[in-house]
C-alpha cells in the first residue's frame, strides 16, 4: 500500500483571481498565501486549515488545533487546524 505524501492548505477569504502578463489564471492575496504557509507546515499526507475556514466548519468537522505556527515570511504566526 502506497503512502499519501502530499499536502494541503486550506484557507478562506478574498483573493484576485485573473490573468498575469498573458499567463494562465491565477489567484493572489494574504489568504492564498497564507493557503500555501500552511500547505507546506502540514505532515505528509495531511491537512491544515487556518482561522476562517475552521469557523466556518467546525460545526461539520472534528479539528484539532495545532496552535499558532511560525511561517516563513510572515511576521504574526498562522492559527491552525
């Protein structure tokens, strides 16, 4: 049986989604990258989400808060999921 080794981030909140100097689409804004923080501080195979969606959903799913991480880049730590 083969592992998952992948990561998500998931994070809710207002993004600008278009194109860039002829690229593809593309999504830009604090909540995308905040969505990428926490894709790449999630365990292989795992999943976290920040702030937002976690209030969104927690009536519907079972969490468990991990506290507030560092992520590159930022200066305030992420609240996760």
């Amino acid at each position: 049986m083969r592992r998952a080794t992948g990561r998500i981030g998931i994070n809710t909140g207002v993004a600008l989604v278009g194109t860039v100097a002829g690229t593809d689409h593309t999504a830009m804004g604090d909540v995308v990258n905040t969505a990428s923080r926490l894709q790449t501080l999630a365990p292989p195979g795992g999943v976290l989400v920040g702030e937002t969606t976690h209030g969104l959903t927690e009536s519907s799913i079972t969490y468990e808060s991990l506290g507030d991480l560092s992520a590159k880049g930022r200066e305030a730590s992420i609240p996760a999921w």
